[in-house]
C-alpha cells in the first residue's frame, strides 16, 4: 500500500477496473482479487457466495460511503461483523458486502464502567481489554463470535443470569442508516430505534460501534465442565434440573450431549466418545462458587470434574478449537420450558443420532436476570422462557454428513415442537420460515419492529439478515 498525495491509503493490488467509491479510503475487493476468496468466507462453510464487491471498511465513513453507493447503483447489501452468524447473512451474492472487520477497536472507561466497542470487534477483542481493570460484560460463548451480529440479536453467554443479555448492557449504539447518514441511538436520542436494535437484528441500520456497560467479573472465576457417559444421560439431565431449580444468578449453565471434543483438558481415552457435558461459570467469588457446585459436583458420580478456577478470558476461549470457522454447520433451535421428564426423554433419545461426531447439542439455561427486565423493555423476546436449545450438525466440508445431520436436526426439532417456547433470533439458520421470525419475538414486539423497519428502511435496504418487513404504502 501507498500514501496518496491527498494523504489517502492507495491499494496498488486493486483490480484497474475496480469500481471506484467516493469518500472511501478502505480496501475494495472484486472478484480477481487475490483477496476474493479469503474476504468473502463466513465462519460457516456451507454458505458459498460470491458478491460483485467487498468494501473493507477503516471507519464509519467508509461504511457511510459504501451504503449510498449501494443505494446510487441498486445494489444489494450485506454488511459483516465477525461473520459468525450460522445463516451467513454476512455474505450475499452479485451485490456490495460493508465489511467491517478491521474495524474491531475496544476503548475502556475503568472508572465509568463502560467500553466502547467498534462494530467488527469479536469478544476476544473486548474480553480482553476490559479483563485489563477486571471487567466484562455478557459476550458470547466462544470469543470468536463477532460482537455486533451477537448484540444486535440479544446476546446470550455466560454472564446472562447475573448481568442480563448483551442487550441489556447496551447503552448507545452509533449507526449508519439506510439513506448513508451517520446518527447515534440511545435512551435520549432516536429512543425507538435504541429500542429496536436491542434484540431486532441488522434490520435498521449499520452499527459501527456500541457503548456497554460492564461489571465486575474475574480476572479468575470457577468454572469448567462436569462430564456423564452418553448412557447416563437422562439420569444426569434430570440430576442437573433439581440442581438448577435454586441455582443462584451468579451461575451460567450450559449442557452439551454429543461426544468429547479431543480438547486438552480432556483424556485421551474419553475423546469422541459419546458424553453429556454440563459446562459452568460462576460470576462471583470462588470460594462462594464452590460451595454452589459441590452439591452438583457430588450428583451421581460424574466421569469427570474439570470444575477449576480459570481466567475469564481462558474459559471464554475454552470452545473456540470445536467450533471453528471452515466446518460445516446446520443449525435447529428452539426454546424450552423447565425440563420435565416427558421433555428429558425427547432430547435423550434424540441427541446422540448423529453421524458427524462434531454434531451436538447445546442447551442454555435462561432466567435470572433475563425474567427481570419487562418483555418490551428491548426487542428481545420469549424471556419467560427457560432453556434455550440449538440442534447442530457440523461437519468438515467433504466428510459426507451434511444430508444425515441436517436430517438428523430437523427431526430432534419437530420431536420437541410440542415443548417449543419460542426461539432466539441469532440461534435462526438460513432455511428458516418467515414465521420463526415472528416466533423469535412475539406478535407484539414483532408488529412494533416492523413499525420502526418503516420509519429507518421503508425500501429494506438492509434485508440479508432475520429479516423484518415494513409496511408498505
């Protein structure tokens, strides 16, 4: 690269017939591109799509540039984050992608309580800035996630019990519209869209950077995963319900039923082998987080307790190795009501039918601080219920499962659709009916984000996403 005599960045390795951007200093990369392939990969490896252009953006300018650009020359737009969302809404085909992910900046306020996080961050970046003063917010669960795409659809991790969604920290957000223009969303300022990008996905706008507010957790915290034989898996679900009926805030739960991940901590002899995995993060003292577990640790003999303190950046990166970008993913979820045993048979029976042994099933356990923040307070909804679940088939890409294990999810999900509590927004794959859309918030909040969709992009612009429909006329 170059400085150009008006002190812009030149891209010399820049196609001579690349469309040019007015007021666009970042990178453009068109099919030819040696970059092409690599900008244009999502974390899922079955999304393979091919736009005309890729604008990396360097700031909000740039991403008010490519916007109007789009606009002017009717091109269709998909804007990326992290790129870690299953339905690859980050990519689209023959149309512009406002690629923000050198944008992943992260400024810490240790006294204020607050971070202001750029739109192509992922959770690593923010985890560890603000672990520097021993701070966090709710972020994902797995660090590569990227920040906006999880945000703007809620926000489930670790720390939800106790510090609420992601949503819920989320104090002002600035935003490129759909018309190119730059504005900030807050309590105080365009209040209707603050509400709506809580929970509402990409729908209204570019987010080029958040502002959290952050608690204090860690720098350690007792966490990690018990381990039962796949055998013993209703035995340990129902094991796991009566613990988590008087489970403090402070303790975030999540199961997994598939088979061992070959990760270190783990012996060698248990890899691949079919398991039950109850991962936990206490958010508070250790000594106050043991004496929480043990009756969970002395439940029915576990194979394994890997329960130990742990630096809160290491146990957010804990399951980075076993979901990484280049597999495969198919995705089904739902969410579920407290565990009953009719319910516990379902997902006993189902979740081990796989034939990918890098298939799973995750299960979050909601409430806490999630049932204390009103149903429309955000456009986050169903958070009454208890769980939620997500079917996943994954695979590396020429391994053979794909028909199998995308199956295999959709009959694990019409087996639990009696128990079906609604659904998250984020957890939503790309073969999903606009009516899962609806479910995921409820009628009411459903029809007040289609009001704001009209008011911010009456001609849906930002459409390759969860989508909302404005009204038209």
């Amino acid at each position: 690269m170059a400085t150009t005599t008006d002190g812009r960045t030149s891209h010399p390795e820049r196609l001579a017939n690349t469309p040019q951007i007015d007021g666009f200093s970042g990178q453009l990369i068109e099919r030819g591109h040696a970059e092409y392939d690599a900008a244009r990969a999502v974390w899922n490896a079955a999304v393979d799509r091919h736009p005309r252009l890729i604008a990396r953006c360097t700031g909000d300018a740039d991403v008010a540039a490519a916007v109007r650009h789009a606009r002017d020359h009717d091109l269709e737009i998909a804007v990326r984050g992290g790129g870690h969302n299953v339905a690859g809404t980050a990519v689209c085909d023959d149309g512009i992608v406002i690629d923000l992910s050198t944008m992943r900046g992260v400024s810490v306020d240790p006294a204020g309580r607050t971070a202001r996080v750029q739109g192509g961050a992922l959770w690593g970046d923010v985890d560890r800035e603000t672990q520097v003063h021993g701070l966090a917010t709710t972020g994902g669960i797995v660090s590569h996630t990227g920040v906006a795409g999880l945000t703007l659809g809620g926000g489930v991790g670790w720390l939800m019990r106790k510090h609420g969604l992601t949503v819920d920290n989320v104090l002002g957000a600035n935003v490129v519209t759909a018309d190119g223009e730059q504005i900030r969303a807050s309590a105080d300022e365009h209040p209707d869209l603050f509400w709506a990008l809580r929970g509402g996905g990409g729908n209204f706008g570019v987010v080029t950077s958040f502002e959290f507010r952050l608690h204090a957790v860690g720098p350690a915290l007792l966490s990690g995963p018990l381990v039962w034989l796949a055998a013993d898996a209703s035995d340990a679900l129902r094991l796991y319900r009566e613990f988590i009926a008087d489970a403090p805030d402070e303790l975030g739960t999540v199961v997994r039923l598939g088979t061992a991940p070959p990760l270190a901590a783990i012996p060698p002899d248990l890899h691949w082998r079919p398991v039950v995995m109850v991962g936990t993060c206490y958010a508070g003292p250790i000594g106050d987080g043991e004496a929480v577990l043990r009756p969970l640790r002395e439940l029915g003999s576990p194979l394994l307790d890997l329960i130990a303190p742990t630096a809160y950046v290491d146990h957010q990166a804990s399951l980075d190795s076993t979901v990484p970008h280049g597999w495969s993913y198919y995705w089904k979820s739902t969410h579920l009501p407290d565990l009953s045993d009719a319910l516990i048979d379902v997902i006993a029976e189902h979740a081990f039918a796989a034939g990918s042994p890098r298939s799973y099933v995750a299960m979050f356990h909601l409430g806490g601080a999630l049932r204390r923040v009103a149903e429309a307070a955000t456009a986050f909804g169903n958070r009454g219920a208890s769980h939620a679940i997500t079917l996943d088939g994954v695979w590396r890409p020429g391994e053979g499962h794909a028909e199998h294990d995308s199956a295999w999810a959709r009959q694990f999900f019409s087996a639990l659709e009696g128990f079906s509590q609604g659904v998250y927004v984020n957890f939503l794959g790309a073969d999903e009916q606009p009516e899962r859309i609806r479910e995921a918030y409820g009628d009411e909040i459903h029809e007040r984000l289609r009001d704001v969709k009209t008011e911010y992009d009456a001609d849906n612009v930002f459409r390759n996403n969860q989508n909302i429909q404005p009204r038209s006329g």
